[in-house]
C-alpha cells in the first residue's frame, strides 16, 4: 500500500525526541503495580515457545494467570485474565462447549443440554465441576480428562417463566427520535446482549481451579457447510407480524390486511385482535385460534375501512393466551458473514388516509440501487410495471403515463447510456419522466438530463427544516392537489441529497430548503418542459418517506405523476 502522512499536534506533556511520538510512554507490564514479575514470566514463555509441543508453556502461563489475580487495577486485571485464559486453553487444546437440543425454547419449557470436554495435550487436566448458570446446578464433578478422550455428559434444565427474551438489549423497546430506549444501562456498549444460559466449566490445572463459561448454543450438519452453530435462543410462545409495514388508502375502500401468526411451541391456543384507531373500522372483532406443533403459522385477514378524512395511525396485533398477551414480532437475521440474531421488537404497521388526488395510472419503473417506491404507488392505487433494460423501448414506452428512475440508477445501471435517448424520446412525445437522486461520482450516462444541470454534494439533513415556496402558482405544487407547509411536516431521517447547483434556463426550482446556517438549495426539485413533455429531476428523499408513510410526500409524488395531464387526451398515446 502507498504511504501517507498523518499530522499530529502537540497538546501538553514532554515534546517527543527524535520525532518518536509514543516515546517515554511505558506499555509494559511495568507500568501496573505488581505487573513487573508477570512480565518476566511471559517474555519467558515467548522466548522459550514451543511451537511443536506449545503444552510445554502451561505452567508458566497458570503462574501468570495467579499473580494477574493479585493486581489492583480492575479494569486490566478483567482484561489479562480473559486474554491469559483464551492462550492456556490454547495451549493444552481445551475444547469446551454446551449444546442444547433445539434451537430455541419458550418460558416453563424444559431442554436437554450436552456438554463436551477434550483435552488435546499430555498435561494434566482435570474437570472439577461442570455448572448450568440457570439453575446454578452442578452436573458434573471430578473428572479427569485424559488426553484425546472426549468427556460428554447429558442434563435437562427447565426456562423459567421470568427469563427475559434473546433480542439486542437495544431493540427491545420502542426508541425516540435518534435514541434507543435501553433498560439495563450495564449493558450500554457491550456489542452484544449476554446471553442467559451459559455452563461454567471449572478447569483444574497444576492445583488451580480457572473458570471457562460457554454459551449454550445449537449445533447441526449441513450438508454443504458441515457442522453448523446458531445462538441458543429464548423466545416468546407466539409472535405476529404483518406482510406490509405502511398501508395507504387514497380512499375510502375497505383493505385486507393479514397478520401472520407463528408458534414457538406446541400445543398453543388463543385469540387474535388488532389495536383500535378512532374513526377506523376493523372487522371482525377477534380471532380465536388454535396451534398445533412449534414452527406452525397460521394467516389471518382483518377488513380495515378508513374514515372519511385525512387520517394516520398505527396497528397492532393483541395475542391473548390464558393470562398473557403478546404483540411483538421475531425478526431472523441470518447471513454467511455475521452469526445469526433473533430481533423480538414490537410489531405494528402505519395505516394512512390520505385525501389525495391523481392523474394517470399505468407507470413505468427503472430500478436503481434499489427501494421499495413501487410498492408505496401500488399502495396508492397506481398499476406499477418495472421495466427491464430490454424493455425500453419507444413502442414499450409510449404506453406508461409516466416514468420514473430510481435511485442511483444513472450510477449503477451499465445500459442506461444506450437507453438513456429512448427516455428522453419519450418525454419529448409528452410523456413525463422523473429522475430520482443520483452522484456525480462514476455516472454512467455524459448528463443526467436532457438540458445542463450539474449535480453537487448539497444535501439537508435536518428533516424538520424550513422548506420555501419558491414558486406557489406552479402546476407542479397545485394539480391536483394543493402543496402547503404543512405537507412538509413528518419528514423523516432528512429532506434529501445530492442536490443540483447548477442548471440551464429551462429548468424551473420550485421549493428552496437547507439546513440551519446553511445557504439556501434551490435545486431539491426541478422541473422542465421538454418537446411535449414534462422533465423532472429531484433529490428529495422519496425512497425514504413513501416507506415511512409521510402524507405529504405522496401527496408531491402525485402531482409529479399528474404533471401535464390537465387535458387527458395524451398526445403520446395518440
């Protein structure tokens, strides 16, 4: 790699000679009260290591390990006990684990735990006692593990009913604006929540006892992979989720909307509600329900009729079972490259009514770096296509009443350059195209546009910040809805990015937004006409407040689409 210089400013205590800036600074054991010997022992063990037999080095290391016991500063003794206990296992080839019998369990279940214990090295070794955290139940004592040998052991443990469940400790209330809501503040910082159940194997090395903790986990084969290792986890009896976060109603026709119900154990029994909303109308009431087996789910569909004028709210699902209710939903993260996680947070979806109008129906969708705003126009009524690359063509195109590209989507699709004229072809037939955001950086089209307009690194971060109305009498903020303030108000995680400062003549700026002592940006949404139709380019965060259910944001999407459909005789179709 090439070389660089870093620059450093000198604050207070002794100049460093010689340019060595860490010089003077001790990072030896010296520098901890009782430290000294420890590191005598230790350059020891580096210098006379065995590589072939590295067993050789364990009682020097079980020596060390006694005297980091004795120091008093706490915050390197925790620290040198879990390094030092990470290398003597290590050394002898200890092997220590504890695997449950299924992957997960739910409270007054009963699970079957195995443990395992090899020792890998000639030295002496013994087992002295095996824990379940638990119940603080011993399950194995005096146990000489002999070299190779694998030791085993089976026990059952019962989930008490206080257990809390596996999930992040801070997901598992509902935070604020920028800040998680987390319980335990002894947990803040750690990466991961502690887990519950874990066995404590007491090691007995050259007459010291040194405690090793293993979480329990689950172990299965696959086929592909081998042996497979998932998190041992605590979950609620049921969980219920619904198939869409946000559901729009640009009128007053009733909806569908299902709640999927899965069971964490056998044998489950209850009845099913949702939240009410005033002035909204659920039917039925409630479902009563019965499960089976562990794993099983059952779908059900609840009629929601919003009321007449603008409304939101949330839903959310009420499990009774005997003398609990539930109304959280597991979220499964499971990837190659980190170990899987279970998310229990609260389930709930945004129901909207907006009191919106629009023009057009059929709209054409060129993906980009990928969201989900097909959906959201789906929600509100429009029929979305989303086009392949070999589909844009002038005959395909001339059928859609608007067209839009997603974001990035002049950064991160190859063929936009060769499809890029049929775009604009077909705006100039008097078809309305939106562009979404894209970077200047690797652009795989010369403009963005079919007039000059640069894009620059403007951006509004502040989500709450002041938008102007540059230009009240514009079509574009009157047909067919009217554009106020207070359609900006709701925003969420910003306005939007990658804004233009610099455009040609024919584009007009509509609205006018920065962040606090910022200069003004004009180019969040600009507008032209081009041939018969309509260009527009924006930076406005759509990808983002369409999902989050922001009104006023589909209330401007809708009038982007609208845009030059005052007369619906198009000249395009014609």
């Amino acid at each position: 790699m090439p070389s660089s210089l870093e620059y450093l400013e000198f604050i207070q205590g002794d100049f460093p000679k010689n340019n060595k800036i860490f010089e003077g600074i001790d990072t030896s054991w010296n520098r901890l009260k009782g430290g000294s010997e420890i590191g005598e022992i230790l350059t020891k063990v580096e210098n006379d290591f065995d590589f072939n037999n590295p067993s050789n080095s364990i009682s020097e290391l079980v020596n060390a390990y006694q005297l980091i016991q004795n120091l008093e500063d706490e915050h390197w003794k925790q620290i040198k006990i879990n390094e030092i206990k990470h290398i003597i296992a290590a050394c002898a080839g200890l092997y220590l684990e504890a695997i449950a019998n299924e992957s997960s369990a739910t409270s007054n279940n009963k699970i079957n735990i195995s443990i395992e214990a090899i020792n890998r090295s000639m030295v002496e070794i013994d087992l002295k006692s095996a824990k379940i955290s638990l119940e603080d139940k011993i399950i194995v004592e005096g146990v000489r593990l002999e070299n190779n040998k694998k030791f085993t052991n089976k026990s059952s443990i019962c989930i008490t009913k206080n257990m809390s469940y596996t999930s992040p400790y801070w997901l598992r209330k509902k935070g604020s604006l920028g800040m998680y809501n987390v319980e335990n503040e002894e947990f803040v910082g750690l990466p991961e929540t502690p887990r519950s159940i874990n066995v404590r194997f007491d090691i007995k090395i050259n007459n010291t006892v040194i405690p090793f903790y293993r979480d329990v986990v689950f172990k299965y084969s696959n086929p592909v992979k081998g042996e497979v290792y998932k998190p041992f986890e605590i979950l609620p009896e049921v969980s219920a989720s619904f198939n869409e976060k946000i559901y729009v109603f640009s009128n007053g026709a009733t909806k569908k909307i299902s709640v999927k119900i899965s069971s964490f154990k056998d044998s489950l029994r209850g009845k099913l509600s949702l939240t009410s909303l005033k002035s909204w109308q659920i039917e039925p009431k409630n479902y009563e329900f019965t499960i089976a087996q562990k794993g099983e789910e059952q779908i059900f569909e609840f009629n929601v009729t919003p009321p007449i004028n603008q409304s939101e709210g949330y839903i959310s699902p009420i499990i009774e079972i005997e003398d609990k209710i539930y109304s959280d939903e597991l979220v499964e993260i499971e990837y190659n490259h980190i170990p899987f996680q279970s998310v229990i947070i609260p389930s709930e979806a945004k129901v909207v009514r907006l009191d919106i109008q629009k023009k057009g129906q059929l709209i054409g969708y060129i993906q980009g770096a990928g969201d989900v705003i097909p959906t959201s126009l789906r929600q509100m009524g429009y029929t979305v296509v989303e086009l392949k690359d070999e589909e844009i063509k002038p005959e395909k195109l001339k059928n859609f009443d608007a067209i839009i590209l997603g974001i990035r989507a002049y950064n991160t699709n190859e063929r936009s350059k060769f499809y890029q004229k049929h775009l604009h072809d077909y705006v100039k037939m008097g078809g309305t195209l939106i562009a979404q955001y894209n970077t200047s950086h690797r652009l795989k089209v010369k403009e963005v546009a079919p007039y000059f307009l640069k894009l620059s690194r403007d951006r509004v971060t502040e989500e709450n910040s002041e938008v102007k109305i540059l230009n009240p009498n514009h079509e574009l903020l009157n047909y067919p809805n009217k554009i106020i303030q207070e359609d900006f108000n709701g925003w969420v995680q910003e306005r939007g990015l990658y804004f233009p400062n610099e455009w040609s003549d024919e584009f007009v700026p509509v609205i006018s937004m920065n962040d606090k002592n910022e200069s003004p940006k004009n180019g969040s949404l600009l507008i032209a006409d081009y041939g018969k139709g309509k260009f527009i380019y924006t930076g406005l965060s759509f990808f983002r407040e369409l999902p989050a259910g922001v009104p006023g944001a589909y209330k401007l999407f809708a009038n982007m689409l609208s845009v030059g459909k005052n007369n619906m005789n198009s000249t395009l179709k014609n």
